[in-house]
C-alpha cells in the first residue's frame, strides 16, 4: 500500500492554508495533497462514479466515499487517494449539490471540508443525520477549533482532522467509517426483512404474537382475546411459521426489535 500511496500522496499529507484574515474565506483557499494534475473526463473514464448515477446495492456492494470541498485541487488529490484503495468516488464542490444527491443503499462515508461558500459542515452534518444514518462523516479542516471539534464529535463524526494530516491517517478514519457503514446497513435490511414477515400476519396473528412474547401462556392469551386454546395454538404455529422464527426465545427478540406491546383489552 505504501508504494501506491507514494504515487498519489506525499507522507506527510501537506495542507497549506492561507495567510489571511481566518474571518473571511470568500478566496478560494490553495491546499495541495502534492498530486499530479488530473482532468476529471479521464477520471470518469477510468471509473469514478458520475454524480448522477443512482445506486441500488447491499451492504457488501463496493464502498463509496463521498468528497465535499470547494477546493477543485483537493478533491482531484482525495479522488485518486480513495481509488488507490479500491473504494469509489465522488466529488461535490458546494453542500447543495451534495445535499441533491439521492441516498444510495451500500457502504459509504464522507469526507466533508467544515468551511464551504453554501452551508457549514455543521450544518451539513445536521441535515443527513436523520436520514443518511449509514453515512458516516470525517471532517477535514485547516480552521478548527476545540468547541468546533466537540460539537462534529458529539453529533457522530467519525473522524476531525485539522491539517496539515497524513495520508494513512485519513485512510485509517475512512476504513473505520465504512465498517460502521457496513454495519449499520446489515441491521437495517435485517430489521427491514423483519418488519415485511411481520406485515405478512393477520390483525389476530400479531394479537397473538404480542401477547406470547410478553409471556403469557396459550391458555392466558385465549382469555385475553376471548378465543379457545386450540384457536391460540394454531394462530401461534402460523406466527412462528411466517416470522420464520426457530423458538420462542427467537420469536421474543424479533417482538422486542419490532418494539411490540400487548393491545389493551377490555
């Protein structure tokens, strides 16, 4: 890995951020991994992922990591660091383009610089929190600060690096993202699976489910519901059967996923 890193990232990583008044940043700000210039038509070509492109995958599909950076040259140098590792890219020069990028369903992160002309990192961080769960987010900027840190870290932020920062660092933040990316798909499309068995039950089958896993016994949960004990067992075999649920033990953890309580009954 050295030697790829050595042909796309100088060791270490150098950041030059201006030496101007931090209070305004409306001048682009000159910030140089040390990459060779690279025109994007090439890079398309030898397959960086178009922005427009929609992606219907699983939780083992490629990983994907995202780059938000008003800075053209920082994020051709990190498009060429993510595709040395095998991950795909994409790029986004403002918050709004990014933010108009439909969520795609495969491991992903991002990599989001905390000053850009649109919107702040922060609040960037703060508008995909609800629905982007699975995309873990690593800050780079060359203007942090501790409260600044604190505020990205409590919000989940995988990773807050001030420049100037090595290449490995980075790449160890981003793997590190993917697996919690990674992880929090697999729960998603099991909870998913979980939630279509369960609306496969009839309105009495989930009666029963409800009751049976707050431990009520057959006859118990027939006198709540005003039916037979015959009547429970057979509705009780069809839930186990459509929940795909091996024991009882299984079909209690798949009720307390699915956060199910008993219907109050008169």
């Amino acid at each position: 890995m050295k030697a790829n890193l050595k042909a796309v990232i100088p060791s270490p990583l150098t950041w030059a951020a201006p030496h101007t008044n931090s209070a305004s940043h409306s001048a682009p700000r000159q910030r140089s991994f040390g990459s060779p210039s690279i025109s994007m038509d090439k890079m398309n070509s030898r397959g960086v992922r178009d922005r427009g492109s929609r992606l219907s995958s699983s939780p083992h599909a490629t990983p994907i990591v995202f780059v938000v950076d008003d800075d053209a040259s920082v994020r051709r140098s990190l498009e060429l660091l993510i595709r040395s590792q095998g991950w795909q890219a994409e790029t986004f020069a403002s918050a709004q383009e990014f933010l108009a990028r439909s969520r795609v369903i495969a491991p992903s992160c991002l990599i989001l610089d905390i000053t850009l002309p649109d919107l702040n990192g922060l609040d960037v961080q703060q508008r995909i929190a609800a629905d982007r769960i699975d995309m873990p987010i690593i800050f780079i900027t060359g203007y942090g600060d501790v409260p600044m840190t604190v505020q990205a870290m409590k919000a989940g932020a995988v990773e807050f690096l001030t420049k100037p920062f090595k290449g490995d660092v980075l790449l160890s933040a981003i793997r590190h993202a993917i697996e919690r990316s990674q992880a929090a798909l697999t729960h998603e499309s099991e909870t998913q699976a979980l939630r279509d068995c369960y609306a496969s039950l009839s309105v009495r089958e989930r009666e029963v489910m409800a009751l049976v896993a707050a431990g009520l016994l057959n006859k118990q949960v027939g006198a709540e519901l005003g039916i037979s004990e015959i009547t429970v067992k057979a509705h009780r075999g069809r839930v186990m059967q459509k929940m795909k649920a091996d024991s009882l033990a299984d079909l209690v953890r798949m009720a307390a996923s699915l956060h199910l309580a008993p219907a109050a009954t008169d």
